[in-house]
C-alpha cells in the first residue's frame, strides 16, 4: 500500500532518482515495473534508466516482474532535497 509521510518528511525539493535495470537475458524483452513508496512510478526494459522524483525524505523502492509480483528485497534511502539518488537493479538490487 502506498506509504504516507508526515509534513515534516516533506522536501523543500524534490530529490531526482534514477533506477538502472542492468541488461540480462533473461527476461530481457519484458518490462518490469517500478513502485516508490507503494506507488508505481512507471516500467523499466532491459538495460535501460527511468527517471522519477521524491517529495519525501525516507523512500522506499521495489520491483515487480510483469505480473506484477515483486522481486525479493526493497531499497530504501534517506533522499536530500534538490539531491540525486542512483539505483542499480538486476532482479535484487546491487
């Protein structure tokens, strides 16, 4: 479920993350989609980044194949307001 924050968390400005699904063979021609704090934010293909921003401080980001059943493991991160935050992913997170 989509994770509320409280006004306090909220960023001056927003922080810019970029997530990499790293190219592999494996399930290279589906699209894989992408959830920051409990709400989609768009697909990623292999071997390519999708940009996205964060109004909130602690985030929390995972992935689902194309049935929608999420991967094993979560990334989380304290974002910094006008910051940048980088994401590698190859079906866990490196």
């Amino acid at each position: 479920l989509p994770l509320v924050a409280e006004e306090s968390e909220v960023l001056e400005q927003p922080c810019t993350v970029s997530l990499t699904r790293l190219g592999s063979m494996v399930g290279m021609a589906v699209s894989q989609q992408v959830y920051l704090n409990g709400v989609k934010v768009g697909n990623v293909k292999n071997g390519a980044t999708l940009t996205f921003s964060t109004n909130v401080r602690e985030n929390t980001v995972f992935v689902t194949d194309q049935y929608g059943l999420a991967f094993p493991g979560k990334f989380t991160f304290t974002a910094e307001s006008g910051g940048t935050q980088e994401i590698k992913f190859k079906r866990k997170f490196l």
